[in-house]
C-alpha cells in the first residue's frame, strides 16, 4: 500500500524529500506526516487518509503545519477517504492528492469568488426556472413545434402557487404532461414516461436519498435545450463527424438522454430496498435479479448494439461506407465486448448503464410493432440516446479506463453524452421532498458563446461545505474525459473547478 501511495505522491506532486529543517519541525507536530517534500518551491506535509472519517489529531496537525510554514496536502487513495475529507475541503486549506479521470491530480482548496455583503437571493419556488422556459420559449432555432409545446408549459408554470403545500406535486403534474406529448409526438404512447417515475415513487418512500432525481432529470434536459437550442447546428452535425448512414433527430435524442439518465437509480438501489421489504442482511437477492435481467434476451441485444454504437462514436470515423446498426448477428469487434463488459460492470455496481438499459427495453418492443418508415428514424434515436446515458456515471468511465484503456468522449461524435456529463456534474436538487428545506440550485444558468462554447454560471454559496470537493473532483473528471477543442463544441466549467 506505501509504494502506491508514494507513486500517487510523486506523479501528483513532483517534487523530493525535505531534508532542511521543515523536517525537525514536522517531527514535533500533533501527528508526524506520512512524508515531508519539497515541491514547487515549497515544504509540504503529506497525510493520508486511511478508513471513512479525517481525525481531529490530523486536523490539528494540518492546522499547526500551516502555522509552521508549511504547506499541506491529504492523500485520498480511494473514495472512502474523499469521502472523509470531503466535509473538512473548504475550510481547511488543504490540498487533495487523488486519482482523477484515472491520472494522480493535485486538487487545491476551492478559490472561491467573494460572496459580499448583499445575500444570496432566494430560488425561484419551481425546480425548473420560470426565467429558463421564457428563455427557451423565445428561442428562434428551436422548431415551431418544439416552442410551441414550452410556451404551453410555460403558460403552465405562471398558473402554480408557490405558496400552496403541494407546489411539487403541481410541478410534476405540468412536467409529465410535457413529456407525455413529446412522447406522442416522437410516435410513443405516452405511458412510457412512467420509468422516470419510477424514480420519483422510491425517493417518496425514503429510497431516494438526498437528491430529488425526478426533477434533477428535467432540470438537465431544460439546461442542456438551451444549449442545444443556442448552438443546433452544432448539436445536428454530429452524425456527419460520426459518419453514420442513419438520421437522428437531434431533440428527441436529447429529450430521452435526459429523461432516462437516472432512472436505473432503482436498480442500483435494489439491495437496500430489498433488504428492507424482505428483511435480508445481504445483496443476494439484488445480485440474482440483476443477473436475471441481464440475460434477457431484448436486454442482450441491447448490449450488443449498445455496445457496438459507443465503440464506433469512440473511435474516428474512417473514409469508408457510412455505418449503419447491424443486423441480425455479426462478428463482434474486441473492443465492442470490452465495452460491453463495461457496461455489465457499472450495471451491478451503479446506475448509468442501467438507464441505458431501462430506456431500450421501454421502448424496443413498441418500435418493432412500428413501420419501417418509423423505426428507421426511431431505432437510432433511442440507440443514440442509451449510448449518451452510461457517460454521465463516474463508474462507467473508470470502467472504460481500465478496460479499454481510454474514455474520450469526443463532442464532435458524441455531444448527448458530452453535454450530459458536463451539466449533470454540476446541476443538483437537494430540496427534500417534503418542502422543508430549501437549497438554491449551484447551477444557475449556461451561457453561449462564439463558436460553440457552453458555459456553466454556478453560485458556489448555494451548495454545503462538504461539497466542494465531490463537486471539483465529478468536473475535473469530466473535463478530462471530454475530447474537445475550442474551434469546436466546447464545455467550460467556472475556473475554480478544473485546472
């Protein structure tokens, strides 16, 4: 374990072994430091966090180190221990050394931007921001029909009471209607929209922790339709850069990445729901449901094509034919059965690609009852769209790294899964359900700007001090996962975020 430790060390901080008098000083702290080390000109106290809580005797040690001269680091070898450095990050001073889109990172303590003497101003009572739908309603690279369906949730949303009791319960009632008549419109029957509910069932019975995942879903598809809508033909061009034979229709593929990104959050959490329905002290019962469903024969083919979708969006396209979905069966590529060991990996030990799962088998059965005219549009739309979901989850990337070797997500092929990850690492709803308690939302607006960049303007006083760290470490592990350049479709986190 040291000789790990001491390679995350010396890639994360180059530096050397202190051997002045920094090294008698540290000698008679509270707690002796793993390592004293010189590096970018200055003396260094290295602590490592072993277990799931900081001890105060480290604490104070930090602090005295700091009096003495000396500069801190913690190392955080896995996300236990940045779980327990978590809540002491922005008041301590410190650095984390961690391991970042797979790659020892140095995180300094957030800089955060003066909040001034006036408060912060208090959020608007629904979770999706009146201002935000006028915005989109406004839009003027937005289809016809597309605004024409916001000005009537808009017209909605100036009907709620935001002092009535059951203000979420009207919000929900609006934002289902909207998504069943984007349904309709895509050629599904409405009910289909009850997977995300799904979600919203289990956090009203106490399942759901802290985050509302419900309207955290529908918060990401209004943001990212901003996006989409300031920079279409940026979104649109994607399948040409992809060289794909088919045709996606750029807002459906967005509405569906959005919607369904969490909806596997249940099937993550099955095993402490059953352990409390049936009274199981273990995950078997999870375990061999999870395996049961993953040999079905639709979810099979779903990873399959899956599967071999993502490795084409991954890899550039060559000069040959357009590609276009296999049918029937076909001869597997190498890295396609990577992936799809990928996706079985997170599937069992979280939630991404069983969203994409859940999304495909919703709807397959009802687009191989359609026309052929409709499934040549639909198929892909869906495939596009599960093949985007899987990139938001921080497991299925570290998956990818260490099965694949890489995970790129270029904006050029694939900007769903791009602008998923990158609103999704910021955007949150910690407003419990019951209405009690209030958070403003971190992420506050996206801007655009020449040619094609997203930026995200975040209030960093909305969110608790214990999350900072999970919020800095989530986007730079984004950011180094996005292959972009700033000619191109980019995503710009504020400053302090990333490097």
């Amino acid at each position: 374990m040291s000789a790990q430790i001491d390679r995350l060390v010396d890639q994360a901080l180059p530096g050397s072994r202190c051997t002045s008098k920094s090294t008698r000083t540290a000698s008679a702290l509270p707690e002796r430091p793993y390592r004293v080390w010189n590096a970018n000109g200055f003396d260094w106290a290295i602590y490592v966090l072993s277990g799931d809580r900081l001890s105060g005797v480290t604490v104070d040690s930090i602090k005295a180190a700091h009096r003495c001269g000396l500069k801190s680091a913690l190392v955080a070898p896995n996300a236990k221990a940045l779980g327990a450095a978590a809540p002491h990050f922005s008041t301590m001073d410190t650095h984390i050394i961690c391991h970042v889109s797979g790659q020892p990172s140095l995180i300094p303590p957030p800089s955060l931007p003066r909040q001034g003497n006036t408060p912060p101003a208090r959020p608007a009572r629904p979770r999706v921001p009146l201002e935000l739908l006028a915005q989109l309603c406004a839009s003027a690279n937005l289809p016809s029909p597309a605004r024409k369906r916001l000005r009537a949730l808009h017209a909605r949303y100036e009907k709620l009471n935001p002092s009535a009791a059951d203000i979420d319960s009207q919000e929900q009632d609006a934002l289902r209607h909207y998504a069943e008549s984007m349904l309709r419109q895509m050629g599904f029957k409405a009910g289909a929209i009850s997977a995300p509910s799904v979600v919203r069932r289990l956090e009203t019975a106490g399942w759901g922790g802290s985050r509302d995942h419900f309207f955290h879903s529908f918060q990401n598809y209004f943001f990212g339709l901003f996006a989409i809508g300031q920079l279409i033909s940026y979104f649109a061009a994607w399948r040409d850069a992809a060289h794909l034979q088919f045709n996606v229709a750029t807002l459906d593929a967005w509405f569906l990445t959005a919607l369904w990104h969490d909806v596997g959050y249940s099937i993550e959490k099955y095993g402490d729901i059953a352990g409390e329905i049936f009274g199981i002290s273990d995950d078997d019962m999870a375990g061999d449901a999870r395996a049961e469903y993953l040999r079905n024969s639709i979810v099979q083919k779903a990873l399959r094509e899956i599967s071999c979708l993502t490795v084409r969006l991954l890899t550039p396209a060559g000069r040959g034919p357009r590609w276009a979905i296999p049918l029937g069966k076909w001869r597997r590529l190498p890295e396609e059965k990577i992936v799809a060991e990928a996706l079985e990996e997170n599937f069992h030990d979280s939630h991404g690609a069983a969203s994409a799962l859940r999304l495909y088998t919703d709807f397959r059965r009802q687009i191989d009852r359609m026309t052929a005219a409709r499934q040549a549009n639909l198929h892909p739309t869906v495939l596009v769209a599960c093949c985007s979901i899987p990139f938001h989850d921080f497991r299925f990337r570290d998956a990818l790294r260490r099965k694949l070797g890489t995970c790129s997500i270029s904006t050029d092929r694939m900007p769903f899964a791009g602008l998923l990850a990158f609103i999704d690492s910021i955007q949150d709803d910690r407003r419990d359900l019951a209405g009690v308690r209030e958070e403003i939302g971190f992420l506050e607006r996206l801007l655009t700007r020449e040619p094609a960049t997203v930026t995200a303007e975040v209030n960093p006083h909305a969110i608790g001090p214990g999350s900072f760290l999970w919020k800095m470490v989530e986007a730079r592990d984004v950011f180094g996962s996005l292959c972009q350049t700033t000619n191109g479709l980019y995503f710009e986190y504020p400053a302090w975020m990333v490097p």
